[in-house]
C-alpha cells in the first residue's frame, strides 16, 4: 500500500475558490495513481473501510463495485454521476470544479477494478464550470484512459441523476427512472452491467487507494441560518455544533435543520445540534446524512411554508409514470400549500397525514418515498404549526414572534 505523506481530506490543496487544480499541481500534491500492484485489492479496502456512497441512498461502495466485476467480463460500463439535482446541493459541483483530477483518479481506479471498457461522465448541464473543469483535465490525461470516454450533460432535474434514469438518459435521451430488475449492476448501459457512482464516492476511493484510513471525510452543503454558508469537508462523526461553528455561528435563532436534502428530514433544532454526523448513528435515530445537506431553518420562518415549498417542488419533478407520483404527490403538494397560505380545503391536515402513510412503497420508483418521508418529518416537527393553520387560519410560529415583539 503506498502510503501518503500530505493530508487525505478531499478539498486539501488550494481553496475552492481558486478554480480547478491543474494536473500538475495535482501529481505534486498527491502522486501518480499507485500501480496495479498496490491496488489489485481496492474493492477488499473498499469494503474493509466501509466506504458508504456519498449520492444519497448511502450503500457501501465495495459490494456495488464487486456486483459489477463478477459480471464484467471486461467489459462493464461505468457512469460517473455528477447530475446532482438536489436544489440544496453543492458540494459535487464544487468537488468536479475545484478537483477534477481526483475524479478522474477515481474514474480510473473503479473501470479497472470492475473491468470497464467504456466511461461517461454524466454531469449537471447547469454546472457549467463543473463540466467545463472535467473537459480540461480529461483532454490532458487522454493518454491514461485507454478505453471509450465521453462527457454527457444531464438534463435539469431532481430525477435526472438517479441511475436508471442516467443510463435510461444516455440510451434513449429521456431521463426517467425504469423499472427493475435488472438492476444497472446486472444489465444496464448498452445491455453491459454497469457501474453508476457518485463523484464524492469514486474521489474517496482516489484517496484510500493511495492510503487514507478508515472510511474519511464527507463533504456538506451548509445553508440557511448561519453567518458563511458553503461547502464544508467534515470527519464522518462531527456533531451539527461543530458545523455550526465552522460555519461562523448562526446569525439568527434556528428551529429546525433540514438534514440529508428533499429526500431527508427535518429535525428539531433543539434535537440536531449535538447529532453525530455519522450514518450508523443516524440510522439508529430514523435519520440520514442522505446527500449531505445540513440547512439552518430560522426560528421566524414558517415550517409549514417552507415544506410546501420543498413538496411543490418534488411534485412538480415527478417522472409521470405512475398514479402515486401523477395524482398522489400533485395532491399533497397541493393540500400543503393550501395549509401554508391558512387557506385549508375541509379537514386538509388529516387527509395529507393519512395519504402521505398510503403512498410509499406505491411508485414505480422512490419518489412517492423519499417525498413522504419529508412529509412526515414535517408534521412531527411542525405540528403545532400545522395544527395552527388548519384549525384556525393562523401561524402559531408568526403569532408567537409578534407577541414576543
């Protein structure tokens, strides 16, 4: 195992802002990529460390890098996801601009370990410096890559960077999920199995393979209330107050966090500031780190509001392929929002509570779900509020600052 002597964060060299490190700078940072030798046994590391995936859904690295190398046959397909649709989301934008050499490495390193003949990388079409970054840098390592590489823009979308609508994106141009089985690792693009990682994931694989320990950093999405939001690098395991801390404190009262995204939960604020952001704690807590969002809601801002907002948005990015997604999340949506503007329809509270237990595990894929997990995060931490606003046309969070004024 070649071991490294400078620091394994994957933000370490020059700061974001100063765009893309060059090739040159990279390889003085880091090294060349270790031969075939030091890492003929990655996907064992891989799994020994317990590399979580860092798009969202959280499976191990190994195990899915190893259910496309028993099928290959040298001739796997690997997708490397950079869609990130997520509207509270930076960091894989940020990684791809600021790294895209310590991408590609990852690239690199997973084709050869699952024996891939052919690698695209998939990237927002709005992260225009994202791609651009990635242009650059695969057009100077175009000697290293020895089989079919491609760029392809994603289209715009929440949906767009889930991976049977990415290779359903690049076979057939419509990037909407399909159903399974097959899973991608069994059959995907062009009928190959095929690997579709996240970019954070195939970067940390960079760096374990030229010896970083354990299972590394993450990197978050700050936002909201506090003083310098951003993109922050944590260890796997700091506590929200930490985040916070990093992040210049909060310039105003919080009263909830919306941890791990669109598809995450909102949490109490009182309840999430000595969280541990580690996906074995979470989980045992009924939460997730998700996608690496950690967002700050202000104490004078509604709940309600800002969850009709978020399932608005989530209706409205549906697939359209299936009654849970067409009718039921369209009704929530809108049952929510008429909750927000204290305009309730009959007994709206009950029927989004009752529907929002009926819908998952309905859609031909985890929209309906990952919707309806906001949905019911929201009304145990909003309560009140929702309550406010059915019962009696009044935000009980508006009403209380005013008194307090």
């Amino acid at each position: 195992m070649v071991k490294l002597a400078t620091d394994t964060r994957l933000l370490a060299g020059p700061e974001i802002a100063a765009g893309a490190e060059s090739y040159t700078a990279h390889l003085a940072r880091l090294g060349p990529l270790p031969g075939s030798r030091y890492r003929g046994d990655l996907i064992q590391q891989l799994e020994d460390a317990g590399i979580l995936g860092r798009g969202g859904a959280g499976f191990p690295v190994g195990h899915k890098w190893r259910a496309v190398a028993e099928r290959s046959g040298g001739h796997a397909a690997l997708v490397v996801n950079g869609a990130e649709g997520e509207p509270a989301s930076l960091k894989d934008r940020s990684l791809m601009s600021a790294r895209p050499h310590l991408v590609i490495d990852g690239a690199l390193l997973a084709a050869d370990a699952v024996g891939a003949d052919a690698i695209v990388f998939y990237v927002g079409t709005r992260h225009h410096r994202a791609a651009a970054a990635l242009r650059r840098a695969m057009a100077e390592r175009k000697p290293e890559f020895r089989r079919r590489v491609d760029l392809v823009e994603a289209p715009a979308g929440y949906i767009s960077g889930e991976e049977t609508a990415a290779i359903h994106f690049l076979e057939e141009g419509i990037a909407k999920p399909t159903s399974t089985p097959p899973r991608p690792f069994e059959r995907g693009l062009w009928g190959r199995p095929t690997l579709v990682q996240n970019v954070e994931s195939l970067a940390a694989a960079a760096l374990l393979a030229r010896g970083a320990q354990g299972r590394g950093t993450t990197l978050l999405t700050v936002s909201g209330a506090v003083h310098r939001p951003g993109v922050q690098e944590i260890k796997l395991g700091t506590r929200v107050a930490d985040v916070i801390h990093e992040a210049g404190g909060l310039r105003a009262p919080a009263q909830a966090i919306l941890l791990g995204g669109y598809f995450g939960s909102w949490v109490a604020f009182h309840e999430a500031s000595n969280l541990y952001l580690d996906p074995g704690l979470l989980r045992g807590a009924g939460l997730g780190l998700g996608c690496g969002v950690v967002s700050f809601l202000p104490a004078d801002t509604c709940g309600v509001e800002a969850t009709a907002q978020v399932m608005s948005y989530l209706a409205s990015q549906s697939a359209g392929q299936c009654g849970p997604c067409i009718f039921g999340l369209n009704a929530i949506a809108e049952a929510v929002a008429r909750l927000a503007r204290r305009a309730p329809r009959g007994d709206d509270l009950e029927r989004v509570t009752r529907w929002g237990g009926q819908l998952a595990g309905r859609g031909a894929c985890k929209h309906p779900d990952g919707a309806v997990g906001l949905l019911r995060s929201a009304l145990r931490v909003f309560g009140d509020e929702f309550a406010s606003h059915q019962r009696y046309g009044v935000c009980s969070r508006t009403a209380a600052l005013r008194g307090a004024a």
